[in-house]
C-alpha cells in the first residue's frame, strides 16, 4: 500500500472546512463511521475540496470535526444536511477506530495522528466517549477505566480490526507507531492480539490471537460482529494483511475470502470454515456491512478495496451468506473504484457508502479527482441490490437478495461441509441475541439459520510462495518488541506514576496449522522474559482448527 505524502496536505486553515458544501466537496477517506440511534456519525480521516470554487493549495487536509447525518428523514446526498461538531479536545485520527453502543454514545480507542496534521503531537493512550443528543449534537470526554493496571500495557493500533458486539468493543491487530504513541519511535510495528472493552463494566482484557495467524497480526483487514451465533454473537475476519515480523510493509501477505476466521467472545475460541461459491478476490482497505435475513441467514456486504499485489483498486461487491458460508457476486459500485471509506446499514434496508478514493490514480491524483457522489455518499439496497443517491426511512424491511433466497431454496443449506461438530454447533440454533444490522467499524446485526451449503474445500490454496524460517521471523518480532518495551519502562521510570503503552511484534500469517485442535496458553504472560502475547485474559484460547490451510498470498 502506498503511504500517505505529508508534503501534499495540510490541516485546515480557516478558509477550509470539515464539512464543505456539495459543489466544494472533492473527495473523504481514511476516516471511520458508526450509527448511533438515529444519526450516522462520521469522524477522523482527511478530504479534500475546493475553495469557493477554487483549487485547494492542500491536496487533502484533517477532517478536525464530528460529523452527523439525520437517518430519521429522507434525502438525496445532494440534500442530506450534514452537521459538523467540535471535538473537545479528542485526538484527530485516521483509521480512528470507533464502537458504538448502538443507542446514545460511541468510543474512540484506536487510530494514528496524520501526517497531514505537521507539527501536532501524538495524544497519550486514552479511551474517548462522545455521548450524542437527540437532535444530532453531542460532546467528547475522556474516560476512566476500572482497571487500570490492564489498560496501561495497552498499545494504541492503527489500521487494526475493529467490531463491536454486545455492550463490548473489540480490536484486533494494526500497527503501533511514533504516530500512535507518544512513548514509541518505531516504525510501523505490528500488534499482536485482540483487546476488548466492556463500557457497561468499564473493564478491559487482552487475549492472544496466536490462533488468527503465526504471529496473531493483522492489518488492513475488517472484522465484523455477527450476534444470533454462538453463546453471545461471533466475531468473523475478513481479508487484510499479515504482516513482517519488525516493521508493517505493503505486500506483507494478504488473506484470502475462501477461508472465513471466527473468533467466539464467550470461549475465547477461535475456529474457521472454508466458504464456496465466488469468493472476493485478496485486497485489503475494504469495508464491511451486514444484515439479518427472514430467513434465518445472515448477509455480509464486502465492497471495493485494494489490492497491493496487482495494484488495483477494486470497485465490486460481494455478500457471504451464513451459515451457508457461500459467496456471491453483487453489482459493482456506481461511484467507481474506491478504497479507504467505510459503509454502514442505516434505516430498514439501505447501506450507505462514505467517502473512499479510487487508489488506481495514484497519489496525489486520487485526492483530486471528484468523488461520482455528491458528498462521498452512495446509497445502496441490500435487498434488490441496487444502487442510488436516496435514502428513504421507511423503506421496507430488510429481506435477503433473490439469488440467496433461491440458493437455499435449491436446498444447498443442508450439505455444508462443516470443519468439525464445533463449527456446527456454533451455527445449529440461534441464540436469541439480535441487533440492528450494522457495519462501518463492524457492529452487525444478528443472524442465524438451519441451512448451510456444501463447501469444496479449497483448502490449502496458497497464492504465490510461503516464506519458511517462522520460528527465526518469531525471534525478530520478540527482540523488536522488547526494544520497545525496554523503551517504554524506562520513561516509566523516569516519570513515575504515568501510563505505560508497550508496543507490539508480529510477522507473517502464513495459514493456520493444518488439523486438530491447539490449545494457545492462556496463563499472563511475563512481558520482559517472553515474547509478547498478547496478554491473555487469563482464560486458555481453545483454538479449533480447519483441517487445512488459510491462504495467504505474499
């Protein structure tokens, strides 16, 4: 992936604004987006626009404001009225990563500052509420945690995995850098593990994700909550990179759409299921969405993205269905090729896409080429897989496209070659849990079904070479990290009483190991004599493996 060119952008000035008019509007990318009641917030991220009228002297420049969308009436994005908040002193992030609890308030954890922001420093590690009003307003304040001595071995990622489930936010994966945390001169270094919060008990824990991939590293990827399965919702991974043991650099591995992970909050376990049907080819810098079906299923939207290795920005769709774990193909995206937006389910049946920029053009002219949409902001049916530039309300309820409907109607659902009877069992029966259909940051709605689909198992499938000496790229990714732990305990010594942020190593995710079950040690792990990992909760990570391999492409 192309890294961003700070000398092509700068922050704002007081001639530019966060939230231009539609014939300023340029284009919107790097930032995040969640639902929260009835409005869609929008924050972080960079856009470029035109100064009445005229070329910006920037190619891009910090969204430094909170954006919000009415859901509750009807627009067009030539319409749509889009309010712009302060921040209150919150941090201003691309790849912010933000969970919503889905009714009045979201939180900012992850994200790294801009290099289009010059001189601003990088924030301490900290946890940001913004609680909203029911007119659309709302306020930013940085919270306390109930249990510091957890929170203070966190590292801020950028670019990682993040979902939110039941009254919990999840994290997996991203880098940490000198852009991330104030304490780190690093280089993009990968992060190991998956960290959740729970904002009900204001609680946090560190799990290993030694099961994920070789390391437990991901960037670039998506990862999506799904609550109707399992004890109290699954969380499924999708595409993204693996990454090099010391630095994060493009073309690390990429993971492919054939081979789906799940990760099971109530167990802490991990397992995985080969997919069939037409499965989106590798690209990372994507977005999710998904929706409950009517008939016991469960639609994951997969739209655009990019792909390092070919060097193409894609400007498709596809939607995995479960439990049938089958892929289909999806009309393409009316606004053109398009990576760095995000999409979310807004009203009954509609997902809407924001911002994004077609990476095909390069940098800086995918900066200065004007987004098809008004705004940044494409509208599309989920139902009759149809896009517009309307968003209606009262539209009908969300029903599963024909073609899927037709597909378990066939009785494919009833000969899926499930991994094992766990991996079954996780999809038997619904577990009573639903939620609003989501997406953007990965909150989703709920899912479950009686049918699935007989996969054929590409398993195994590795495109292009795996790099041998795991064990020796294990080694490079422990030594980076002690270096950064030994840099960060040291300042902690010299101030005593601050928070203390160790990075995170990383390497490789080549595929998972072939067969059986591998139980990922769950005791604390003591950070200055062993290699990171992740900081287990305290509970083992029962792993369940696919009889086969996870292709990755490198």
């Amino acid at each position: 992936m192309r890294r961003h060119d700070s000398s092509l952008a700068s922050p704002l000035s007081r001639r530019q604004s966060s939230n231009p008019t539609a014939s300023n509007f340029i284009r919107r990318a790097l930032h995040a987006s969640v639902v929260v009641g009835s409005r869609l917030y929008i924050d972080g991220g960079e856009l470029a626009q035109y100064v009445n009228g005229d070329t910006d002297t920037a190619v891009s420049r910090i969204n430094n404001q909170t954006l919000s969308i009415d859901l509750s009436t009807a627009w067009t994005n030539d319409t749509v009225q889009i309010s712009a908040l302060d921040k209150d002193g919150a941090p201003v992030f691309n790849f912010p990563g933000l969970w919503s609890d889905g009714n009045s308030a979201f939180y900012l954890f992850a994200g790294e500052v801009s290099p289009v922001a010059g001189d601003a420093s990088t924030p301490d590690v900290a946890l940001w509420k913004f609680s909203s009003t029911p007119a659309g307003g709302g306020s930013w304040a940085k919270q306390a945690t109930a249990d510091p001595q957890v929170f203070n071995q966190l590292t801020r990622p950028a670019n990682a995995l993040v979902a939110t489930g039941q009254s919990t936010g999840y994290v997996l994966g991203g880098y940490a850098s000198a852009r991330t945390d104030p304490d780190s001169t690093s280089a993009d270094v990968p992060v190991p593990g998956i960290v959740a919060y729970d904002w009900e008990s204001q609680k946090w824990s560190n799990s290993s994700a030694a099961a994920f991939t070789t390391f437990g590293t991901a960037v670039s990827g998506q990862m999506h909550f799904v609550p109707a399965f399992g004890k109290d919702g699954l969380l499924l991974m999708f595409g993204g990179e693996s990454t090099t043991p010391t630095a994060w650099s493009e073309k690390s591995g990429q993971l492919q759409f054939n081979n789906i992970t799940m990760y099971d909050p109530a167990t802490s376990s991990w397992y995985s299921q080969v997919t069939t049907g037409d499965a989106p080819p590798v690209r990372e810098l994507f977005c999710v969405a998904g929706a409950e079906g009517n008939n016991g299923t469960y639609e994951i939207f997969v739209t655009g993205g990019w792909d390092a290795f070919q060097g193409v920005c894609y400007d498709d769709m596809y939607i995995l269905s479960v439990p049938g774990f089958h892929w289909f193909k999806a009309p393409t995206i009316s606004g053109g090729p398009r990576a760095f937006h995000t999409c979310n389910v807004v009203g009954k049946r509609q997902m809407l896409i924001v911002g994004g920029v077609n990476y095909n053009l390069g940098v800086p002219g995918d900066w200065k080429d004007p987004d098809p949409w008004s705004q940044g902001l494409g509208v599309f049916d989920m139902t009759n897989l149809s896009w517009s530039s309307s968003y209606d309300p009262a539209a009908a309820a969300y029903n599963s496209p024909d073609k899927v409907r037709a597909w378990y109607k066939q009785g494919n659902g009833d000969s899926v070659s499930w991994t094992n009877n766990q991996v079954r069992a996780l999809f038997a029966s619904t577990n009573g849990n639903s939620g609003n259909s989501g997406g953007g940051n990965g909150s989703g709605g709920a899912g479950n079904a009686s049918g699935t689909e007989k996969s054929s198992s590409n398993t195994g499938a590795i495109v292009g070479g795996v790099v041998g000496g795991v064990a020796g790229l294990a080694l490079l990714a422990g030594l980076a990290w002690l270096l950064l732990r030994r840099r960060k305990r040291n300042a902690a010594a010299v101030a005593a009483g601050e928070k203390q942020h160790p990075g995170s190593g990383g390497g490789y995710a080549y595929q998972q190991a072939p067969g059986g079950l591998a139980e990922v040690d769950g005791r604390e792990v003591e950070r200055r004599e062993k290699r990171p990992e992740e900081l287990p909760a305290g509970e083992g990570n029962e792993v369940h493996e696919l009889a086969g391999d996870q292709g990755v492409r490198k």
